[in-house]
C-alpha cells in the first residue's frame, strides 16, 4: 500500500473513531466509546506507517541520488 494511501485510510479511521467515541460518551455507551478509541489508534498507526514510508522513500532517493 502506498504512503498515501495509509495516510487517508489512518485519518478516515481517526474521523470514524472520533465519532463513535463521542456518541458513546453522549450516550453512557462504553462499549462503543471503546470501540472508537481502537479505531482512533488503529488510523493513528496507519498514519505513522505512511510517515515512515514516506521517510524511507525520501532516504532512498537521497542514497540512489533520485533527489
């Protein structure tokens, strides 16, 4: 999967989990307050791996002097 790509999936699934946490919170549901707070660090890891292909990319080029 592409950096990008793993950006934008990371963010819909911070969005998507910052929602459910919020109505759980607003509903006493801990169950999917739960549920959005894995889904909120499951979109930050993916975040973080696109970041880091991103690096390794720019490294590469920087090595192979694409840069």
């Amino acid at each position: 999967m592409s950096s990008s790509i793993d950006k934008i999936k990371g963010l819909a699934n911070e969005a998507v989990g910052n929602v459910k946490q919020g109505i759980g919170n607003a509903t006493d549901n801990d169950k999917l307050n739960a549920e959005g707070k894995a889904q909120e660090l499951k979109g930050e890891a993916q975040r973080t791996t696109g970041d880091v292909k991103d690096g390794a990319k720019h490294v590469a080029d920087k090595v192979t002097g694409k840069t």
